[in-house]
C-alpha cells in the first residue's frame, strides 16, 4: 500500500512538469489519488473491525447450533405429546360410547318398570275417570254444536240476503224486454180504465219494494183498515219498520194530463197539459191530507208518502208547479217517485237486516255465555279429578313408605336367618314422582263475557 501511495506521489510530481494535456491528467489523477486514500481509510477501519466480526459470527454460528438442538429436542416432545394426545381421545369417545350404553339401557330398563307399575296402578282409576269426564264433557260437546249451527245459520241469513238482491237485479233486467214489447199496450189500458191505472200503480210499487227486500215486511190495502166519522180509509201499503213502527204508502197513477203533453203537436198545447197533469197531482196531494193517516194509526209518522209510479210523471208535473212539492210537504204528504223511494225501501230493508244480525249475535251470545259456563265447571270437576289422582299417589306413597320401613325390614330378616322362603326374592318398592297437571290456562272473567256479548249485539 505505502508504496503504490508513494509511485502515485512520484507520476504527479513528474506530470506536473508536462504541458497543458500532462496538467489535466494530472489533475484526474490526483482525484483519483484522494479517493484512493479514502478507500484506503476505509480499508483499514474494515480490517480493524474483523476480529470483532470473527467474534460475532462464531457467537451467532454457536448459538444457531443451540436452537437447532433446542428444536430437534422441542419436535421430539411434541410427538410424543400428539401421540399421547391421540390415546387419550381415543380412550375419552370410547368411555363416552360405553357411558351413553350404559346410561341407555339404565334409562330403558326405568322407564319400563315405571310404566308397567303406573299402568298397573292407575288402570282402574283411568277407567272411572274417563268415564266421568265423557259425561262432563257432553253438555260442552252440546253447546259447540249449537253455537256452530248459530254461527251457520247467521252465514246463510246473510248469503240470502245478497242472493235475493241479485235474483231480484236479474229479474229486473230480464223484464226490460218485455216491458218495452207491452209499452203501447199498457198506455192503451191505463188511460182506458181508472181501476186499471191503480193495480198498475200498485204493482209497480211491489216490484220497487221487492227490489228493495222489502216484500215481507209489507201489509196491503185488503189487510188494514180503519173505521173513522168520515167513513173507512184503507190505505194502500203499511210498511212496517224496525222498533214496531209503521210507514203509509199511498199509490196515486196520474197519467191523463201527461199522455195528453206525450201526443201534443204543439209546445201550447203540451203546457196545457202538463198544467192539467199537476194540477191532478196537486188535487190528490191535498185530498191525502185531509184523510190524516198519520191521526189513525199510532205508530206512523206525522206524513204520509204519496208515491207515484213513474220519475217522469213527477218531473214533467214540478216543471209547470215548480212549488207542488213543497206545497204538498206543508200538509205533511211526501210526493215520491221510484229514484226517491228506493233509497228509502232499501234503508229500511238493511234496518231490517241488521236487526236480524243483531238478533242472531244476541242468540250467539248467549250461546257462548252458556258455553263459557260449562267450561267452567267442567274445569272445576277436572281440576278436582287431578286433586283425586295426587291424593292417590300421596297416599300410596306414603304406603309405600310404611311397607318398606314397617314390613319389608321384618321380612327381609328371614333371608338373614338363611330361613328356606323358596325362589322368590323381595323386590324392592319405589314411590311415584309424577303428579297430575294442573290447568294453566285460566277462563277469562264472566264480565269480559258480558261485554263482548254487548258488543256482538251492537
């Protein structure tokens, strides 16, 4: 090394006598020279470090050898340990297999001695009790039956009800045809023959309150009368309503003065009629007044309705008489035409129905008031029957208990004095453990009966 330093010293001294070119390489190689001396700085610290170094690698190469022993010694006991791992799983699911063996011919060979001793025991009881209770739950199996054909009977009701809307919906529309055939026909008849006009009249009133249900809730002409200073008045229909209360109906067919405005030719002549036409109707409107239906029969309104069979006969009347209805309301008679009086027929007729689903809530009602009572007492006398059957296995119990401990010690006594008591051993006598259910389901109050009651017949 010194003498490589010393040759570099040497060639710089020596280029530096050169030319320009000599000066630049000489230049180079003097940074050269200075990093070779750095180089060499560094080479030295290097080989002052290595015995440091050689130290440490053996210390490192020493303990390496340690842990690849310490490991080799740590792999060996974890196989050991796996094996005795294994056996010992093995040995647990074999004692547990032979545990559940064990424990399930234990639990088999219990249960069918208890179930042999409980047959035997309760066998007669069972019999009494089953027959008690088939005859306290025969009233109940009664009433079920009853409430279902209540809750059936209240389904049908209603199902009718609907069904007879729409028969009646059907036959309304199958008679289209037919009336529009026997249109000219009537009108011939009508205006020929008064009494005529008024079965006419009347019919088409049944047909309107058969449409609205409302036929069997209807008295006519022939069946009510009465006799007053003026002479008799049968008015034509009483409509009963719900509550015992009556409606009167009576039936006025003004057609003259109308078909007269049909055939007119000219507007003056059909004002003429018209004019004719509501001054009929305004005519029987006041003659309805003065007859005071209302004063005659207790349970009718302060009015009575004059019903005419035909919306147009009506309208074509208020068109010259704008005041005919008004004027006839005054004097407590209620000019209706079929668009008016249908509302009115089918609201009473619903009235009518639900006072028959009222009714029948009432009957189910009862029904399951009645029910609710025989549930109770079929639950007392069950209640008392799971009383009877844990007295019966106190009491054997506690026979059980006073053989073992009374006449089981004696006898067994005879075994000990090696006393000749042939093949038969004693076996031994367990007490029974099981105890009749009690309900756990409690009845609801008698007053939460009542309310829903009340509230089934609202």
């Amino acid at each position: 090394m010194v003498a490589l330093v010393v040759g570099v010293v040497v060639g710089w001294l020596i280029g530096a006598r050169g030319t320009s070119e000599a000066r630049a390489e000489s230049a180079r190689r003097e940074a050269d020279f200075k990093a070779a001396i750095t180089d060499l700085a560094m080479a030295e610290e290097r080989v002052a470090q290595l015995p440091r170094l050689r130290e440490e690698a053996a210390m490192l190469r020493n303990e390496r050898d340690a842990a690849r022993i310490e490991l080799a010694e740590l792999k060996a006991k974890a196989g050991a340990f796996e094996e005795r791992l294994t056996e010992f799983v093995n040995a647990r699911e074999m004692m547990a297999g032979q545990f559940r063996e064990s424990a399930a011919k234990m639990l088999d060979e219990t249960q069918r001695a208890f179930l042999e001793r409980a047959e035997a025991r309760f066998h007669q009881a069972g019999e009494k009790n089953e027959e008690r209770l088939r005859t306290l739950l025969q009233p109940i199996d009664t009433t079920l039956k009853r409430y279902e054909e209540g809750l059936h009977r209240v389904e049908k009701d209603r199902n009718d009800s609907y069904g007879q809307l729409r028969e009646a919906i059907s036959a309304v529309q199958a008679g289209l045809g037919e009336t529009r055939a026997e249109t000219s026909k009537l009108v011939n008849a009508l205006r020929a023959a008064p009494k005529t006009r008024g079965r006419w009249g009347e019919q088409q009133f049944r047909n309107l309150i058969e449409i609205a249900g409302l036929s069997g809730h209807v008295d006519f002409a022939a069946e009510v009368s009465v006799t007053t200073e003026d002479g008799m008045l049968r008015p034509d229909f009483i409509i009963r309503l719900p509550g015992d209360q009556q409606l009167i109906v009576d039936v006025k067919c003004v057609l003259d003065g109308y078909l007269q405005a049909a055939e007119a030719t000219s507007a003056e002549e059909r004002t003429a009629a018209l004019k004719a036409h509501a001054k009929a109707m305004s005519t029987h409107a006041d003659a309805l007044s003065r007859k005071a239906y209302w004063a005659q029969f207790e349970k009718a309104p302060d009015f009575v309705i004059m019903y005419i069979p035909g919306d147009n006969f009506l309208s074509s009347a208020l068109e010259v008489d704008m005041e005919l209805w008004e004027r006839a309301a005054r004097n407590r008679v209620i000019i209706a035409g079929p668009s008016a009086f249908l509302p009115l027929a089918r609201t009473v007729a619903a009235m009518w129905r639900q006072q028959k689903l009222t009714e029948d809530a009432r009957e189910v009602g009862k029904l399951g008031k009645e029910l609710y009572e025989r549930l109770a007492t079929a639950a007392s006398h069950l209640k008392r029957v799971g009383g009877g059957l844990n007295s019966a296995v106190e009491n054997y119990n506690k026979f059980v208990a006073s053989f073992e401990g009374r006449v089981m010690v004696s006898a067994r006594r005879f075994q000990a004095l090696n006393v000749d008591t042939g093949n038969s051993a004693l076996d031994a006598i367990d007490t029974v453990d099981v105890i009749a259910r009690a309900p756990t389901a409690e009845l609801p109050a008698p007053g939460e009966g009542e309310v829903e009651e009340a509230a089934a017949a609202e």
